[in-house]
C-alpha cells in the first residue's frame, strides 16, 4: 500500500491516518513535505522577528546607536533569526525523531511524519505570540496559554519562569499527541512512551529556558 503524507488528515483523521501510515510499503510527498514545512519556519521566525519579538536587547540601546548602526545589527539579528529557524527545524524534525525512534520500534520516517505535525503546532504557536506583543506588550513566556504567568507569581527567577512559560497549552497537546500517536505505529509499551516522550520534554522546556536566559548575549554576539 501507498501512503501519501497529508498533515492535515493526520489532525482530522489521525486514526485512519496512521493505520495507513503504519500499514504502507511505500511513503510519497515526504520530500514536498519538507520542503513546504522549510518555508513555513523559515517564514514564521522572520516575521515574529520583524515585529519585534527578541529585539528588545537591540531596542535598548537604539538611542546611543546611529541609523547606520541600528539597520546593521537589525539585519544581523535578522540573519540571526532565520539561522536559528535553520536549526529549530531540524532539530524538530531530525534529531527529536531520532531520540523517539531509539526507544520505539516504529521506522525512523514514519516519526518524522509525526514529528512533521508536531512542527506545525510549534510554528502556530509561535504565531499566536506576535498579537500579545503587539497589542499587549507581553512576551511569549508569559502568553496566558503557558504557565509562566502563573510561575511569576511565586518567584523572580527569570529561567524558572522561562521553564513554565516554555510548559504551554500547545506544549501539552504536543505531548498527549506524540504518544498517541507512537502508540498507534509502534508496538513499545505504553509507559516507555509516555516516559519518554515526558522527560524529552522536560529537557527541552530546560533548554529553551536556558537559551532565553543568555539570548541577550547570543544577540550580542551576532552583532
């Protein structure tokens, strides 16, 4: 059986998708797929760039910079930006399918097609941060659909508060998701996938928190 890569039946009709997915002898459109899904990071990152989000240590000091200056950090950032989205995909889409594909019996490729999906959550979600920048000043770790909000009231602790901002509504549904999922295509035990899946989480939530901590300086250094 051929099976032919369609996100949005995987959302829709995620049953019969993966039975399909898990059944199929050939995959078609993984290439298209990825090609279309390179573009929308790409896109997704420049333009929660270009309406500020991140900028802030370049706006900081934009009074003591001339316009020379200030344009030529802005573009480096920019370069920044989409170099950062380079690796956001890949990381996503290559490496995390990687760490789930050691400890499941299911194909490497047919994780990446899940992954494919995860992607498309992560990028929405960094969507929904550019209308709570710009119409309500708050930053993406403290977006009413994470926990950060809730973690500032307890403490002051900035990579605390990263940590549950990156803890989000659609970081949750990312999880029930991929278990879900590789339960469906794999034969590993349930708790192996649940543990998994919850503690690769938790390092990534560490290692966003970790890299909006020092971002000042990654900005810095792309000057």
């Amino acid at each position: 059986m051929i099976y032919s890569v369609n996100l949005w039946k995987l959302f829709w009709r995620r049953d019969q998708e993966l039975w399909k997915l898990n059944e199929a002898d050939r995959i078609r459109n993984v290439w298209k797929m990825l090609f279309l899904l390179l573009f929308a990071t790409i896109l997704s990152f420049v333009w929660t760039a270009w309406v500020g989000l991140g900028t802030d240590p370049i706006s900081a000091n934009m009074l003591e910079l001339n316009r020379l200056e200030y344009e030529w950090r802005k573009a480096w950032f920019m370069i920044g930006r989409i170099g950062y989205s380079l690796l956001f995909y890949g990381f996503i889409l290559f490496f995390s399918t990687l760490i789930f594909w050691l400890f499941n019996t299911a194909s490497y490729k047919r994780i990446m097609i899940i992954q494919m999906n995860v992607l498309v959550i992560m990028l929405f979600e960094r969507v929904t941060w550019l209308p709570l920048l710009t119409y309500t000043g708050l930053d993406w770790f403290v977006s009413p659909l994470s926990f950060g909000v809730i973690a500032s009231y307890f403490t002051d602790l900035t990579w605390i508060i990263h940590f549950f901002g990156a803890a989000s509504l659609f970081q949750l549904f990312i999880i029930w998701y991929q278990v879900v999922s590789l339960k469906k295509i794999s034969s590993t035990r349930s708790g192996f996938i649940w543990t998994g899946v919850i503690f690769w989480h938790l390092l990534l939530w560490c290692g966003t928190a970790a890299l909006s901590y020092y971002d000042i300086v990654l900005v810095y250094l792309l000057r």
